[in-house]
C-alpha cells in the first residue's frame, strides 16, 4: 500500500480514546550556546537563552494521542511539587484528560532537565525517585482505570514502564486482566529491566537494546539487513514466545522497524522513513502512541507500523522532546 494509502487511517483516529497508564515526567531543557571554557574546570559554559518544559514518558504518549486528533486518558502519580503542577497544566493545556492522576507527597515528580547549546545536549540531570509507590496509589489508579474501562469508554490501554516506581508484574498483569475482560486491546512498551512476560497483549514496543536485554541476550547490533539478521530473528520469536503478544513491534533506529505476529507468521520489515537525525528523544512515544491509534482505527498491522514509521520520521528531525500533529503527519504521507 503507498503512502499516499495510508493517510485514510488518520481521519480514524478522531474519537477514539486512549487510556495511558505508567511513569509521568516532565522534561525540561535549558536552550544556549557556548562560546568559552570554565575558568573553574574544563567544562563549557553555556549561556543561556531560553528555558521550555513538555510532558516527558507515559505523559507524552498521552500528548501524542490528542495531537494526532484521538482523546487521551492519564492514570500515574506525580509529586505535590511545582514540576508535577506544571506537567498538569501543560498536560491540561494540550488536552490530555488528567482526572486520574493521583499526587504522592512523599517522592518528587520525575523531572529531566537537558542543557543544550547550538541543539547540542551537554549534560541531563534527572531529579527522581525510582523505588515503589505505595499499594494505597496503585490501587487507586487500578480503580479509577476498573471505572473506565467498564463505563465502555475506553478503546484501547497503552502500558508505559520506564521503572520509576508505578508499574510492577502485579499491576501490569491487573491492568491487563480488566483491559482484556473489557476486550480492550492492551499494548506495552516495557523497560529492559522489568522482564514480566505479562500476557494478553496486542502489542509490545521494545527497541532493539529492550529486546536483547528482556531475552537476558547479549546485545548485538544490526547487520544492515533485520529479515536475515540471526540474532535479532531469535530475539523476535523468544519474545513471542515468553510473552506471547499478538504482535511484537521492535524499533532498530537507522534500521526501521521489525514487526513479529505472534500467531508464527513470518516478521515484516518496515525501512526508516527518517531523512535526518537531530533527536530521538520520544521516538518510541510517538511510534506507541501512532500505532496503536491506527489499530483501533481499523488498520491492519503492518500498515498501522508504516505510519508510525512515518510518524517517529517527522519527531527524530526536531530538537527535544516532540509531540507530531495530524498535519505534519499528513504532509509526510502526501
């Protein structure tokens, strides 16, 4: 199917509502330019022009649905901290429904702060604190998502693990269970850490280092072609396998996408689609938030991967964290 094809998928995205549950973040950058070295230490100093903050994690997939034109749902846990008040505002600015966020006054919202100069990162510190959030919060937000999914008004759940603290296998398999009780389609994008082989998904996300470490393989990198690449292949079916999604979509950067079904059909290889790399940074978010999107609106896998391809093209070519908008999409296809 041509590109030009794949934009009638788009117009199906309007309506559709997308629950996101997991860590929430507000990413922060500090814009400048280095002219000098530190007389204190050989460092630059970057003086600074301008400061701007988006949604970062689980809260920019929410971010990413509403500017592709779908509603979007958020359940995690910020800080009772300036930074948390300010992902909600941002958060509520761009049309992300917030209602289901619950507060913890005993750890900080995750904030990551990025020093750039001429678009280049010279240093992120990460304000966090990554151990569990309380049973009492946990059961909070599987009630507040129960609620939801049963008013019918959910279409599809997104599981967002960047192992902050909110998610664990006991959760994620509860989330899961009444997503799938509901039939609503659930789909993960797990961290390397957390190998939870959780069941009943529709899909999983993983990149390339997610998959080799959630296998507990060694990573390897590409060898320029994904369909005959060894390594990557065992990789593919052993998660199929352990977690049994029904499609497995892993990301491999220059090298496009690899997409597994589940059901034992052959992987299909979607190419990059990016002309030029200033920023990953998000990619993954957008990859989720497009997919998923697509699938709910009716496409068939694989066309529904060529348009996040598509769209994580548009987001890598920006500086920072980045949300695509309908338009830039439909450019991009056109």
């Amino acid at each position: 199917m041509g590109d030009n094809q794949l934009a009638k998928w788009v117009a199906g995205f309007s309506g559709k509502r997308i629950a996101v549950l997991g860590d929430l973040m507000l990413d922060c950058y500090v814009w400048g330019h280095a002219a000098r070295i530190s007389q204190e230490a050989p460092v630059p100093v970057v003086a600074v022009s301008r400061r701007s903050e988006v949604p970062g994690g689980a809260a920019n997939v929410a971010r990413n649905v509403v500017s592709l034109g779908g509603q979007a749902v958020l359940f995690g846990v910020v800080g009772s901290d300036g930074a948390g008040d300010e992902l909600m505002r941002i958060l509520r600015q761009a049309g992300v429904d917030v209602s289901a966020i619950v507060k913890d006054t005993s750890r900080p919202t995750t904030t990551k702060t990025r020093i750039l100069a001429s678009n280049q990162q010279m240093l992120r510190v990460d304000e966090e604190k990554t151990d569990d959030v309380s049973q009492t919060l946990r059961n909070e937000l599987l009630l507040n998502l129960r609620r939801q999914l049963k008013a019918g008004t959910i279409d599809a759940l997104i599981i967002e693990d960047y192992a902050k603290g909110v998610l664990d296998k006991e959760f994620m398999d509860d989330a899961t269970k009444e997503a799938v009780a509901c039939r609503v389609p659930v789909a993960l994008d797990p961290h390397s850490t957390h190998p939870f082989d959780v069941k009943g998904l529709t899909l999983m996300t993983p990149n390339r280092a997610e998959a080799f470490a959630l296998c507990g393989a060694p990573m390897k990198r590409g060898i320029g072609d994904p369909l005959h690449d060894p390594a990557l292949l065992e990789v593919g079916h052993t998660l199929c396998r352990r977690w049994n999604p029904t499609y497995l979509l892993i990301t491999l950067g220059g090298e496009g996408m690899e997409l597994f079904n589940g059901r034992k059909k052959p992987p299909l290889h979607i190419p990059t689609r990016a002309r030029q790399v200033f920023d990953v940074s998000g990619a993954g978010d957008t990859v989720m938030a497009t997919m998923v999107l697509a699938q709910v609106a009716g496409a068939p896998a694989i066309e529904a991967a060529a348009l996040a391809n598509h769209a994580a093209g548009v987001v890598v070519a920006r500086v920072g964290t980045a949300a695509i908008e309908v338009d830039d999409l439909l450019a991009e296809l056109n």
